[in-house]
C-alpha cells in the first residue's frame, strides 16, 4: 500500500525536498536518520482476533501466529535511563509476499493522548501509531500496551537485552478507534536477541509494508513516507531489508 501526497506540485516539490534532505542527512550520520539507537531480537506474534466489530483488517480480525522480528529503540537517543521517545518496530512476517512493519512510539493510553509521542524512561509501557490508519471508511490506531503479567524490559536497553536473556518479555497488542477504548487483539513475546550486524541491516517501511486493507491516513504520512525512503537511501537499504530467520521464540 502506498501514501498518496499532497495533490499539488508545490507538495509534491517538498516531498522530493524532504526525502533528498533525509538522505543526507542519514548518511552524515552513517547509520539511521531516525530512531538509531536500538537492540533487534527474535520475536512471534500471536493474534487472537477482535473482539466485538471487525476492523475490516483480516490480520487482525482473524487468529494467527508469525514469525516477527522486534525491535527496541531510543529517539533521540539520550543515554542511559534518561527519559526519551521510545520506539517498538515490528516486523511480522507472513509465508510469503510483503511483510507487516508496524512502528509505535511511547505515549499515552488515553484517546488525546495516545496522538502525542510521549517521552519516558520505561520500556514496558504504551506505544501508539501517534497517527491513524484507514481501513475503508474506518481510522484505527494500533498500539503494544504493557502485559501486567510480563517480565519488565526495564529503564534501557541493557535492561531489556537482560529480561530476554533470563525470560520471554511481552506485550499486548491492541487496535482503537480515535475515542473509544482499545480493543485487545493479540500478544507480541520477545526471543534472543539479534546480532549488531541484523540490527544494523534492518529496515522498515510503516507506510507500503502493510496488509491490503490498510492504509497510512492523515497529513504527516507522504512526509514519514519520504523521511523513512531518505534514511533507507543513506544506508542502502530497501523497504524489506533484514529480518530474524528464526521461527519462534
């Protein structure tokens, strides 16, 4: 599935400005425009389906389990415990044809909340799409939430590296609409962690590696469309890059 841009040529324009100006950028840096500190690890994902309405979306209206390859990461990043905009990628990998990238960040749970990245020190905790997808007429978010009963990934990335070392951390994943409560679709568990060389081979693409039924919706997507094609660019990525081989946790 694609973005569609600004009608006008003036956005289109800057849309070509955005995504020349994150390449460069991207390869100043050597390495991710966005989000590049991080750890990858094995993962698998389990759907449970719906509850209640249907989404229109058969990924997650239907029980399922894939093959996924996770990825914790710090915006900025700062170092250490301090406070950040977390993010969790996920790449859920189907038998055969595109994968499913989703990309949450740290926010909150409640509805005008959960459209604001929001920094904090954990990584067990909430994580939104900040911006929502259509399924025909229909806007979703998706969003990871804690598991209560789940081993806490902790204040950094070494702490999270460690609670895979000696557990199987988790989250639950669920799907909301802009002001109801989130529905409770599936379980994400987090294996062994990947080498620096996979992680730093990996690339997503939230906007095209999607299931059929959706879509990137709102003003900000051809803009995180150009930024993320930039980033791949500078690293010579492509959309599909990387991923754990592995077949379960």
């Amino acid at each position: 599935m694609t973005a569609t841009p600004p009608p006008s040529r003036a956005a289109g324009r800057a849309a070509t400005a955005v995504e020349r100006a994150s390449t460069a950028l991207g390869r100043l840096r050597r390495g991710r425009l966005l989000h590049p500190a991080g750890r990858s690890f094995v993962g698998e994902t389990v759907i449970w389906g719906t509850p209640g309405p249907p989404t229109g979306v058969a990924l997650l209206d239907h029980p399922g389990r894939y093959r996924t390859t996770v990825r914790l990461s710090k915006g900025t990043p700062t170092p250490g415990s301090w406070p950040d905009v977390l993010g969790l990628a996920l790449r859920l990998h189907g038998d055969g044809g595109r994968p499913f990238d989703l990309l949450v960040s740290s926010s909150g749970a409640a509805p005008v909340l959960r459209n604001l990245p929001l920094p904090r020190r954990r990584f067990t905790g909430t994580y939104s799409t900040i911006t929502c997808y259509r399924a025909g007429r229909r806007r979703l978010w998706l969003a990871a939430l804690a598991d209560p009963d789940s081993a806490d990934l902790g204040r950094s990335l070494a702490t999270a590296v460690a609670a895979t070392r000696t557990d199987t951390p988790r989250l639950v994943l669920a799907v909301a609409s802009a002001v109801g409560p989130w529905r409770l679709v599936g379980q994400v568990s987090l294996g062994a962690q990947l080498s620096a060389e996979e992680d730093a081979a990996l690339a997503f693409d939230p906007v095209r590696n999607l299931p059929p039924e959706l879509r990137v919706a709102g003003p900000l997507a051809w803009l995180r469309d150009q930024t993320y094609r930039g980033s791949r660019r500078a690293r010579g990525a492509t959309a599909q890059s990387g991923g754990s081989t592995a077949t379960t946790v």
